[in-house]
C-alpha cells in the first residue's frame, strides 16, 4: 500500500486556529470492506461512500466503486460487475483504467474478491468470457472461469495507464459478477511483489491454486463433460513465496483432501477410472513433460533430489526446494484437448 506518515493524526494552532490533520491510510470500513481515510467533503468529491470512521474519529472510512467506464487513480478502489452484486447475463463489453495516484508508484495488487465468468472450452481458451489487463509491464493471459479469492500483481509501464477490460460474450448457463479490490503499491514498500511474479505470498505457509481451480467445482461440469472446472491454456506465469529470516527451503505439496489437486497433464478422466490419480503412477517429470508443466527449481523428494525441474501429470510428490528466490512457475500450451482431457491444474 501507499506508506502513511508515522503520526495517524497530528493537531496544532495556526494562528489561533486549531488545524487537524491525519493521513490518507488504509481503513477498514463497518461492513469489513477496506477503504481510505478522508474528510467526510473529500470522500464525496471523489464519488465515494463513507462506511464508518477513522483518525480518531475525525475522518470517514471511504469506500470507492467504479464499474464499467470509470477510472481512478485513488489507492483501495473497487471494480465491480455494473449490478452487482446481482449477476450479468447479457453480452458486455466493461472497461476500467487504473491511473496512477502518484509517483512513487510502481505497482498495483489486484485481489480477485469475486470472480464468476464464462468457463473456457475444452480447449481451455476463454472464447465466451475474458479479463485482460492492458498496459502493464508484463503481458497477463485472458482469464475467466471461476477465480475468486485469487490475486495478480501488475507492475506499472513508467506512466502508461493500466487498462482492465472485462468482454461478456453470449448469454450463459454462468452466473457472471466480479469484485476487485485494486491496490497500489509505493516502489519503496516492503510488500512489493518482486518483478516478474505474477502472484506473491509473504506467509509461512498456505495454499496456491492455478487459474480457474475453482473452489465450488465439484458443482461444474466443464467443457469436457468431466466434473471440475477447466485449466486455462496458453498460460505461463510465476506464483512467487518470500523468503524469511531462518527458513531456508520451501515444500510444494498437493492438498491432501483433494484428489484432482494436482491435474496438470494427461488424461485426468482415465486416471479416475483406473484409481491412478494421485498416486505414483500417475506422476510424471523432466522431459516427459513438454506441453503442460509447472517448474519447481533443484527440487529433491524424501532428501533425494530429482536432478530436474519440469513436473506434470496426475500426482505429484511432496518437492522441496532450497533454490531462492522461492518460485513455481505454471505453464500450460495452447490447447487442453482430448489427451488432456479433465485437467483442473493445482491446488498445493
């Protein structure tokens, strides 16, 4: 975020006038929902809604929504479908430019809060619905299908605005709607993204999912006809871990509980029916590896290093990593046909 000035609100006299002022940090509003601190007047001017108070309460937490058309370059803005939280079912074309707010500013963080689009087809393209980001300093695939709860990191090109452009296609069976929360981030901010991650994790431990490994997929029938929504194709981005005083390695590892958690390549649907998903048999690495694949550098299972770095298949072992920066890179070719049939990506 935009650093605030270490005093949240400082008062003194100007002539026997009393003066307050405080800065335009990051607050949380009444419903949750994170907003700026501005003067009641200033929340307005700039077409926000107030949503409770701050700086001690002497300023209002404003809240900013833009839907399609609108520009901003005010720092926690929040793109959203054009009647949401209700769903969109006609054919749309929804435009957002993102403006920078100053300029220490080099990067925006763009969290998915919700994100329901058309499914891709079972080639994985996004041929009915699209999200693509336009002007930033690195080139980000179309996205659609079922993100919500996902991020993006998007580095500015010097002062080149950053465009957002939502493309809703023939009505669909999908019910369509997305919230964004829109951050920007000072160049000097210790929570900057390094350049070229795509999406970046600063906790000891979690959990990353490829684009679109929705989380209610178990109720999706994808293009393929298999339960679970669809791994796009033609992607190729890096899902980036910081590194932290006295750890010094990093575990990828499938969750468990899920059993399509790692279905990358191949035939997933025959792999269900054999009973080889997730096990062994089905896991696959190196140059058995050649359309789609993640990248986990010098990684070594059980101690025993696998002397390569590509992985792919319907299972995966538990890959740890001393190689920094901490990095998984995801790639997927141009097509998610027949011989890939069912492949939902990862969850680890």
């Amino acid at each position: 975020m935009i650093k605030p000035t270490t005093v949240d609100v400082e008062v003194y006299e100007f002539w026997g006038i009393g003066i307050v002022r405080f800065a335009n940090s990051l607050c949380t509003g009444n419903d949750g929902v994170q907003g700026t601190c501005y003067t009641k007047r200033q929340c307005f001017e700039i077409g926000g809604v107030p949503a409770g108070r701050c700086a001690a309460n002497i300023g209002v937490c404003c809240v900013l929504h833009k839907t399609c058309g609108g520009v901003s370059s005010y720092n926690n803005t929040y793109f959203v479908s054009s009647s949401f939280p209700n769903t969109v079912s006609a054919p749309l074309s929804c435009p957002f430019t993102i403006r920078k707010c100053g300029p220490e500013i080099c990067q925006v963080r763009i969290d998915f809060l919700n994100f329901n689009l058309a499914q891709p087809d079972g080639n994985g393209t996004c041929c009915v619905d699209a999200f693509n980001v336009v002007g930033g300093a690195s080139i980000i695939p179309p996205i659609c299908g079922e993100n919500s709860g996902s991020h993006m990191y998007v580095d500015f090109n010097g002062a080149e605005d950053i465009k957002l452009l939502v493309q809703l296609g023939a009505a669909s069976t999908q019910s369509r709607s997305w919230k964004l929360k829109i951050s920007q981030i000072d160049c000097e901010c210790p929570t900057r993204a390094p350049s070229g991650c795509f999406q970046y994790y600063t906790a000891l431990s979690g959990i990353v999912r490829s684009l679109n490994y929705g989380q209610t997929a178990s109720s999706v029938i994808n293009a393929n006809g298999v339960i679970g929504t669809n791994q796009i194709a033609n992607t190729n981005y890096g899902i980036c871990v910081a590194m932290t005083p006295g750890y010094c390695s990093i575990t990828w590892s499938p969750v468990a509980s899920d059993l399509y958690s790692f279905t990358v390549s191949g035939d997933t649907t025959a792999a269900i029916i054999d009973g080889t998903i997730a096990t062994s048999a089905a896991y696959l690495n190196g140059t058995n590896c050649t359309g789609d694949f993640i990248i986990i550098p010098n990684g070594s299972v059980n101690g025993v290093p696998t002397l390569v770095d590509r992985y792919c298949g319907n299972g995966l072992p538990a890959i740890t990593t001393s190689s920094k920066p901490f990095v998984l890179t995801a790639v997927t070719n141009a097509t998610e046909g027949a011989t890939t049939s069912g492949n939902r990506g990862f969850h680890c």
